[in-house]
C-alpha cells in the first residue's frame, strides 16, 4: 500500500470513527499532495470543534484545548505551504 493510499485510508477511519474524536496527532507532512491533506485533516478539525457543544462539559474541556492546538499546527503548516 503507498503511503497516500494509507493516508486516505486513514482518513475514512476517521470519517466513520464512532467517537469523531482519535485523531492521530503524529501527523506525517511528507505525503504526495501536502496541501490536500492538510486541508482534510482541517476540516476534520473544524467538524470535531462544532461537534464539541455537544458534549459534556468535562469531555468538551478535555477535548477542546487538544483540538485548538491542533488546528493551530495545522494552519501553521499551511501557512508554511503557501506559494
């Protein structure tokens, strides 16, 4: 399997993750298509923080501070990117 078959693979994972929440936090920047990914890896960011009003508030303050950081790495590797 190549490595963007495996990235794209683990991003259904995620997609249809029960918990929408166990992301893997040990993101490879060294894909074929960076941008691509990042962007995906983004939106599912931004999806998991919509879905946080939906929690309990000892879950939501476990989890948002983890998704906040994340996205900020996530934008800071766009902003590297950019052409």
């Amino acid at each position: 399997m190549t490595d963007i078959t495996y990235w794209h693979a683990h991003c259904i994972f995620l997609l249809t993750n029960q918990e929408g929440f166990a992301m893997d936090m040990n993101f490879d920047f060294q894909p074929v298509y960076p941008r691509h990914d990042l962007l995906v890896e983004i939106g599912q960011v931004e999806m998991a923080i919509d879905g946080l009003s939906e929690r309990e508030d000892v879950e939501r303050g476990a989890l948002q501070p983890d998704l906040e950081s994340r996205m900020e790495s996530l934008l800071e590797a766009l902003d590297h990117l950019a052409v």
